[in-house]
C-alpha cells in the first residue's frame, strides 16, 4: 500500500482519482499500421488503374474473330450522311457500345444484298450477267477508320454509288453501290469476316499464315475495284 501510494504522488494523483488510459495507437489497417500499410494500397491502386486502362483501351473485346470468318454477322445501320452528291458514309452499331470492330490491316470483309437484274435480260452494262438468276450478290469492302481512335461501338464505311447512266457507259451502275445507296437508318447489312491471307503486324513485319516475313521497303498499289 505505502508503496502504491508513493507511486500515485509521484503521478500527480491522490485516492479515488483513476490512472488515465494509454492514448489510442495510429490507425490500423487489416492489423496494420498505416505507415506499414501504405506499399500495399499504393500496389492494389495501380493494379485497379492497370485493369481499368486495358478495359478502355486494349482489352476491348473485338467483333471479329478470325475463328468465325465464315459465319454470317448481321448489324444495323444507325446514322447515314451524305459526303457529296454521290458519295455516303454510312455507320453501323457492333454489339456492345464497348466493342471495336477488330479487323486486322490487310484484311477486308464480304457483304451480301440482293440482286438487281439489269436493263436488259441477262446482261449487266452491256455485257454477260455471271449473276443472271442468282438471289444475292457478294461484294468486298474495307471499313473506314473510325473518326476518333478511341471510339468503339461501331464502325463505318464510305461507299461511292454508282447510278444507271452515270457514266453513260454504264446504264446499270453498280449493283451492290445502288443498295448501300438506298439503305437508311434501321436497314440491316449481313457479312462475313475477316478475309485476307496476309496481315500487317506493323513495324515492317508482315504475317502469311504463320510464318512472319519481315521487310524493309514496302510498295502500294491504288487502284478501284468498283
């Protein structure tokens, strides 16, 4: 007791007077301290941003898979502007407003519409129909690139029609130019793809099947398949 009572005057305290409970320690995190906690949350913070940037970018998922070329893909047409007089860009809605079109550079896609038959039986511009007789007709067209390369839920395609008579050489004009001429918004297009034998990987290397061809100087052609 003597001993107790000594230790409370030395504190400052008499009888009746309660010892003051410790101050709190800092604040804990899964045990612990937050100075001890700080490595773990900066990591967690960057693998959240390392997720969120490839979903935005990178880890859209692609309409195209090269494993379904052959299967027929239906999309709608959602905004149709009228470049010039004979010209239109038409857009057309993927799947999922996150989704981007996929199709690897050198590749096009197939698109069906049905036939036209022309002026006279079982010609086209004055010459032998090939398609005299058929129900549809197959065309191939690369899409254009998307005004802004961020953009995704849709792709489009600028399509140059080709009337009756104009040029005058060629009273049918073109058969499927004539279709995408009258498509509106609402109007369903039916392709396939992708198609091509050889992809460009960028940085000079090309891809023919699976081997890579890696060149130096490259030469183009432009040229109308209309």
């Amino acid at each position: 007791r003597v001993l107790a009572s000594r230790a409370r005057e030395r504190m400052g305290m008499g009888r009746g007077q309660k010892v003051p409970e410790p101050e709190p320690a800092g604040m804990m995190i899964m045990g612990l301290t937050l100075e001890e906690a700080v490595p773990y949350l900066t990591a967690a913070a960057l693998v959240l941003i390392t997720i969120l940037f490839l979903m935005s970018s990178g880890g859209s998922k692609k309409f195209l898979d090269p494993k379904t070329a052959k299967e027929r893909k239906k999309v709608k047409c959602i905004k149709r502007t009228m470049i010039s007089h004979d010209t239109v860009n038409l857009r057309f809605a993927l799947p999922s407003p996150n989704m981007v079109m996929g199709l690897p550079i050198g590749h096009c896609i197939k698109i069906f519409c049905p036939n036209m038959a022309g002026s006279k039986k079982g010609e086209w511009n004055g010459r032998p129909d090939d398609e005299d007789g058929e129900s549809e007709i197959e065309r191939k067209y690369t899409p254009v690139p998307n005004p802004n390369p961020t953009d995704k839920g849709f792709f489009e395609m600028v399509i140059k029609v080709y009337s009756p008579g104009k040029p005058a050489q060629f009273p049918d004009g073109g058969k499927m130019s004539q279709w995408f001429g009258k498509m509106q918004v609402g109007d369903e297009m039916e392709f396939q793809g992708p198609l091509g034998h050889i992809t460009y990987l960028g940085k000079g290397k090309f891809q023919n099947g699976k081997k890579e061809m890696p060149v130096k100087k490259i030469g183009m052609m432009a040229g109308g398949s209309g």
